[in-house]
C-alpha cells in the first residue's frame, strides 16, 4: 500500500486571483512512491487531485511527472494506450485534416429573416420532424457529400471550377472542451445569394433544384442523378436539435468568389457577412446545446457515421483520421466482388464474426431500381433470433445513405436470419426521410425481394444440396414461420418448395420436397398425404398409417410439433391438397358385413351385443362406435373430422374447458377392428365380468386418443392403467 505522502507547499496569492502550487520535493516524493506499484485508493485520490491541479500546465514539474507514471503503469492501461496508437496525430503519415479554424469575418454583418414563415417550421424541423437527435449528421454529411457531387460534375461538364482538380472529401472535428462539431466539404461552395437561397429559405432543396436544371439542360444525361442525395431541403435545420448556434463558412468555388459567413440561433433570423481564410466549399460549427453535448465526442459521432453514412461515396475524415474504409458492395458489379470482399462487408454490416453461407447480390432496374447484398450466416441462429420479437438484420438504403437500420417494411420478420442492405432510388420517403410513403410501391418492393431470396434459395436446393441440407437443418423454422405468416398462396407455396420432410419411401434422415414428392405419385392420386408423430419410429407403427402402407401410397413424416400448423396454413400445392392420413382414414369406405367376416371367437350377434355395449359404456366420450376392416395390428383408433386442426385446438384451448366440453367439441369415433383377439376377448368378458371389461374399453378408449394426439394430461390414463392392472392380477 501507499504510505500516507506529506503534501508541502505554499499558496501565492494576488488581487487577480489564487493558484495552489505542489513543491517540486512533494512531486518527486509523490512520483517515487507511486513508482513502487502501489495503486490504492490513496494514490487514486491524490493522482485525482494532481491532475485536477495540473489544467492549464500550471506547474512544469507535474506535467513531467504525469508522464512518468504514465510510464511507470503501463501495464494496467494497456488496452486503452493501444487504442491511442491506432489514432492517428498530427505527425502521423495517415493524419490528414483540412479544418484550420482560422476563418475570421470581416465589414458589418447583416441581419436577414428567413423566408417562408420559418419561426414556426424551424421549431417543427428541431423538435418534431426526426425521431433521433443523431440523425442531424446524417443529414449534414449527405449535404456536403451533395455539394461535392456538384462540384464533380461542374468541374468536369464546362471546367468553371477553380483548383479544379482537389481532393474531394468530407471532415469532421470534435472538440469537448468548447462543445463543438465541425463539417467541413471541398465542394461546390456557395455565393452570397446562394446561401441566402438555399439557407435562408426552409424546404428549398439547392440538391433538387440543380438536377431539375440539368434536367432542362439535358446535362442530367452526364451525371448519376443518384448520387444527389438531398430533396427536400430541411436536412441542414436538423442542426438545430442539438445546437443553440449553428455558423457556416463557405466560399463559392466559381472565380473570383469571396468567403462568407452565416450564423443563426435558430430562432427566425441570421447574419450575414464576409470572412476571410474561407476555404472553398463550405464548413459547418454547431455550438451544441448542453444536453447534447455528447455529440462532441469523437467514438459518439464514429459510430452515428459508421451506422448512416459509412458509404457515402467520398471519403470521411473524423479529426484526421479516415472513417469510412469499407466499399459499398452492393453498387459494384457482382462479378468483380471477390469473396474476401464480401467476407469483410458481411463482418461490418451484420456485426458478426463467422463467414456468410451463402452470397446473394443482384442489381435490377425493373419494375424498380434495386440494388441488394444479402447473406446467410454461416453459423447457427442463436436463441435471440429464433424469437418472433428478434428485428430483421438488413438495413435499407438510399442512394448509399442509411434510412432504416431494420428495414421491417420491406424485409418480412421470417428472413430475420438474413443479414445485408438493400438500397433503391425509388423507396418514396416523407420529409424526414425515416418513413416509407406509397404503399403500394413498398409492397412492389417488398415483393421483388422476397422472390429473388426464395428463387435463389431454390436454386441452392438444387445445386448445392449438401450445403443447402445443412442449411435446412438450421435454418427450416424460419421458412416454415413464412408459410404461416405470409398471406398469399402464390408466396407460400414457392416458400414450400424449400422446405423438405422424411418420408415413408425413403430411408430414415433422408428428406424430400413437396416437389419430389409429387413427381413420385401414382397415377390415380389426387392428394399429398402426411403424418404427424414425435418421431420415424411411431410414425411407422401409427395405425392410421396401415391403410396408406398396405396400398403403398408415400406419407411425409411430420416430426416438429409446428410442422401440422405450417401445413394446416399451406392447405395446398400445386393444387394439390394437403391431407392427413387420418382424415384420409376417416372418408376412406368401410362398409364393415359382418356375415362375411372371420369373426373367431364371436359370432355376428355378439359382435353387435359388443358394439351395442361400447357404446353404452363409453357414452360422453365416444361419439359414436363402429366396426372397421381398415386395421389389421391395432385393435382401434379415434377419429375426428380435422384431426390437425383438433390436435392445435387440444394444445391451446384443452386446459380452460370440462372433459365433457372437449369431447362435445371433438366428436371422437371411436373404430375397433373385430378381428383383432384383444376386442375379441373383451366380447367374451363383457358379461363374465363387466367390472374388469369396463376398465379394459375405458383403457383402449384412451390409448386411442393418446395415439391420436388429442389428449393433453396423460395422468389421469396412467391412473386408470395402474388399477386396470391391479385388477387383472386378482385371479393370480
């Protein structure tokens, strides 16, 4: 521990003020015992007060010593020293900063009023139209990223551009101390009457207002209309959510221009006058309020650009340092993005650390211009993203701008596994450009990206069945969530084309398609048939799957407990119905004459005295009784009229109603098979011994409903097992 430092000092004080002085002797006493590696609570506190002291530089002797212990430990803060030789400073070979701050103004300012009764819609623009503070650099950047496309294209169309031939690039700085956020652009700049134009005027777009004159001119044909972010014209008074004083210097890049300087408080007026060391193209200060001064701090403002405005075609710099390194994808042709490439965009966009799976990158012009990267994780979904309330993973944009982080409008909730951007010209946007306008041009949207992912999913299926099996296994419950979700029955289909079951003709693990399935059926069948079970092995023994095997007809195995909804929800494909082997036993026709039976041990009356008895016996339960020629190795089974949608009703509704409730609504059948020797010898003790018989029907009664899914508590069953047992072991 740090032994207790005597502090010795002298106070020097003046008229003009006091200022406390640490010995030269107590500093080096200080620096030596913290030398010994002592970090306790003492040292905290005195180092504390030494750097409280030590502002300004008031005493050479500390500022030596703050280096020294800097030194000294090391050891305990060398991730953040690790962080700060990342950065790069002013003697770095990568630090590179136009913002010099030495604009001044010159001559009188003039004071103007904005047009268009702005009092009011400046306060609407700073308090009501955006949903985040933060999205004002957003808004900034895409205006100096503007600005530079225009001095692109004037530089290059009739060569009017002084320095024609700098760098185009956007700066930002940051500065704490005096609660401060510069922008800065090499662009186009702005003359006096532009800036009153453009800045003195609310809702009146330079951007728009300059494709609209090349549009007249027919220079739009020279230049990527896209590249013009800009509007409406509010994004520069989003400013005025988080500062209380915005200036802006700016020089027009046309021969001969002068600086000016405009400020304003935001509150229905500006000033305006000259300035001169303007440099040209525009720089922007925000004095923010104090609420808001977290906007000064540089990795606060980092990840806001990273999240809107990472690619923004011109590069990026925040206090010297490029932000904005990782190449928007999506705009390049597909065949020359490599797979390091996308590796490298997948990690930063979906902030994951495995590889995509799979790659889908397309560009379309019709019906809409899209331009789209989106990926399938290599890795399994984890617990977050298998919940309905997980956010879809692809951010919208456009013309390289981020709108949404979640594009939920147009990405449905069931590809949340995706991860990517999609980015159209076209996605009409309100004032704000953060909500998407024009439903029906959403739902176009919205449509062409969900076919070209389940089109190329398909494609994966065929092509790459291995690695597309792999992917089934994970990812299925997604696909089979947009079945259920999705209304239209041309989409769910295509969604059922790529999902895949076991099958009674093939063996156990191996899956087919609904597609497979079809090209395999016989002739004569009309319907797809399937069978729900916990697992290959019951499924196989079920006796509602004996009718179907014996006519060899295929069955898809249905193992996951949402796998019945999913098909209840499908009803259909390629207009095929979807049928449960159980409702197929149901209508199937078994006209049961019991003259021709091989009836055993019973004859034709007691069978009937047996059937007349079943039902008296099992009266409140079974709906009704009959014999069936359907079974061979089961002695009964329960039918219902929809047995899926019966089981569902069982899982959701059984627990809030009476027994007697539940069976009014089921209606069970119950269908014994005559010849089998256990309904046979229940003929026989019927009358021996109508106690054990009772028990034995109430048994097989409730194995059927167990067998077919609709009872939910099996411990009232186990119950009556245990004293049917009880009471057939009398006699022994």
């Amino acid at each position: 521990m740090l032994s207790t430092v005597a502090v010795t000092g002298r106070r020097a004080l003046s008229q003009s003020g006091r200022r406390t002085f640490y010995s030269t002797n107590s500093l080096r006493n200080l620096r030596n015992s913290v030398a010994l590696g002592s970090r306790g609570p003492a040292s905290v506190r005195l180092l504390s007060s030494a750097k409280r002291l030590s502002h300004g530089s008031c005493y050479p002797a500390l500022s030596s010593w703050q280096k020294s212990f800097s030194s000294s430990s090391a050891h305990a803060n060398a991730p953040e020293e690790s962080e700060q030789q990342d950065k790069p400073t002013p003697e770095s070979s990568d630090y590179h900063n136009i913002i010099k701050n030495e604009e001044k103004a010159t001559g009188n300012a003039e004071k103007r009023e904005f047009q268009a009764e702005t009092k009011m819609l400046l306060d609407i623009v700073a308090k009501s139209l955006y949903s985040e503070s933060e999205i004002f650099i957003r808004e900034l950047i895409s205006n100096a990223s503007d600005a530079l496309e225009k001095f692109r294209y004037l530089s290059m169309s009739d060569g009017s551009m002084e320095n024609s031939d700098r760098a185009l690039e956007i700066h930002l700085a940051t500065d704490k101390h005096n609660r401060t956020l510069t922008f800065q652009d090499t662009g186009v700049g702005m003359t006096k009457e532009e800036l009153i134009d453009n800045l003195g005027t609310i809702a009146k777009s330079g951007s728009k207002a300059f494709l609209e004159q090349l549009q007249q001119s027919k220079g739009a044909n020279t230049m990527d209309s896209g590249s013009i972010i800009g509007q409406f014209g509010v994004g520069f008074y989003s400013a005025f959510m988080v500062a209380n004083n915005v200036e802006v210097f700016t020089k027009s890049s046309k021969p001969g221009s002068i600086g000016y300087k405009w400020a304003s408080d935001g509150t229905g007026e500006y000033l305006l006058q000259e300035a001169d060391l303007v440099q040209p193209g525009t720089k922007i200060v925000l004095h923010l309020k104090t609420d808001d001064r977290h906007f000064s701090d540089e990795e606060t403002v980092l990840s806001v650009v990273k999240k809107y405005s990472n690619f923004v075609g011109n590069p990026i710099f925040l206090n010297g340092r490029q932000i904005n390194t990782v190449q928007a994808l999506w705009l390049m042709d597909p065949k020359k993005v490599t797979p390091e490439m996308h590796d490298e965009f997948y990690h930063f966009i979906g902030g994951a650390y495995d590889r995509p799976r799979f790659v889908l990158h397309f560009n379309t012009d019709v019906p809409l211009s899209l331009r789209c990267v989106l990926y399938v994780p290599e890795g399994k979904p984890g617990l977050f993203e298998m919940s309905k309330d997980a956010k879809v993973g692809v951010s919208l944009y456009c013309r390289k701008i981020m709108i949404k982080n979640k594009a939920d409008n147009i990405f449905p909730n069931w590809l949340r596994f995706m991860k990517g951007v999609v980015d159209s010209e076209d996605i009409p946007l309100n004032l704000s450009r953060e909500i998407l306008q024009d439903g029906s041009l959403i739902r176009k949207l919205r449509t062409v990206v969900i076919n070209k992912i389940v089109r190329f999913l398909y494609e994966k299926s065929q092509k790459e069945p291995e690695s597309y099996a792999k992917f089934h296994s994970e990812y299925s419950i997604f696909l089979k969530e947009g079945i259920i979700v999705e209304p239209e029955q041309v989409l769910k289909e295509e969604i059922a084309k790529l999902i895949k079951f076991e099958s009674s003709a093939k063996p156990a693990q191996e899956l087919v398609s609904l597609p497979e399935y079809i090209n395999r059926m016989q002739p004569a069948q009309k319907d797809i048939y399937y069978l729900a079970a916990p697992s290959r092995e019951l499924a196989e023994r079920s006796p509602y799957f004996e009718a179907l095997k014996e006519k060899n007809v295929e069955v898809l195995f249905c193992f996951q407990p949402y796998d019945e909804m999913v098909i209840l929800q499908l009803r259909q494909f390629d207009r095929k119905p979807l049928t449960s082997v159980e409702k197929e036993m149901r209508q199937m026709k078994d006209d049961v004459n019991l003259d021709s039976l091989p009836l055993g041990t019973l004859d034709k009356s007691g069978a009937e005295s047996l059937l007349s008895w079943l039902t008296s016996t099992l009266k409140g339960r079974a709906h009704s009784v009959k014999f069936t020629q359907k079974l061979e190795n089961h002695a009964c089974l329960v039918s219902v009229e929809e047995m899926a949608a019966a089981r569902h009703f069982v899982k959701t509704q059984f627990a809030t109603m009476t027994p007697e409730a539940r069976y009014s609504i089921l209606q069970p059948r119950f269908e014994i098979n005559v010849k089998h020797p256990l309904i046979q010898k229940l003929g026989k003790i019927k009358d021996s011994d109508p106690e054990l018989a009772r028990m034995v029907a109430d048994q097989l009664f409730s194995n059927a409903m167990v067998t077919a899914g609709l009872e939910d508590d099996p411990r009232l069953i186990v119950n009556n097992l245990t004293q049917l047992l009880t009471k057939a072991l009398e006699k022994h």
